[in-house]
C-alpha cells in the first residue's frame, strides 16, 4: 500500500504523471485522484483530466503512477509491500 512518509497519509494520492487539464479553484494538482482503503487496494479513482487508458492503467499498476500525497503534496511517498 502507498503512504507518504511527511504525514504517514495512506488514503489518498495523486499522480505527477497525469498534470490536471487546467487549474481549478480548488488547486488540484493532479489529474487523477485514488482513494486507498485501509488494506491499501483502490476504492476508487477519481479523473481530473486523466483518460480512460490512463484509469485503467493505474488501477493495474497503482505503484506506477500514484506518487503524489494529496494531504501534504510530498512526492515523498513509499510503497508497503504486503503479502496476503
Ligand atoms: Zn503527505
């Protein structure tokens, strides 16, 4: 699962991959948006401007593309390997 390693979020991340389409007001700076359950599988992705293939692709990669902490804007974001 991600989590960022400034404010330990693990909810929430976005993608420096996928820029936002324009700025919008409430100053996104992404174009995707994943909410992370607390087992750390995506519960949803939210598209700012990301397109289809690009939503497909970060839900069979997560790890690829979500680098971003949404909480504190850290790219400082490290990936928890667990095995079920
Ligand atoms: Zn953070």
């Amino acid at each position: 699962m991600p989590y960022c390693k400034q404010c330990a979020n693990s909810r929430l991340f976005g993608s420096s991959k996928v820029p936002p389409v324009a700025p919008t007001a409430n100053g996104s700076i992404s174009g995707m948006m994943g909410n992370f359950d607390v087992n750390g599988q995506i519960e949803s992705i939210i598209s700012m401007g990301a397109d289809k293939k690009t939503l497909i692709a970060a839900r069979v990669t997560p790890k690829e593309y979500f680098d971003l902490c949404l909480a504190c804007y850290s790219q400082n974001v490290g990936w928890q390997e667990d095995d079920e």
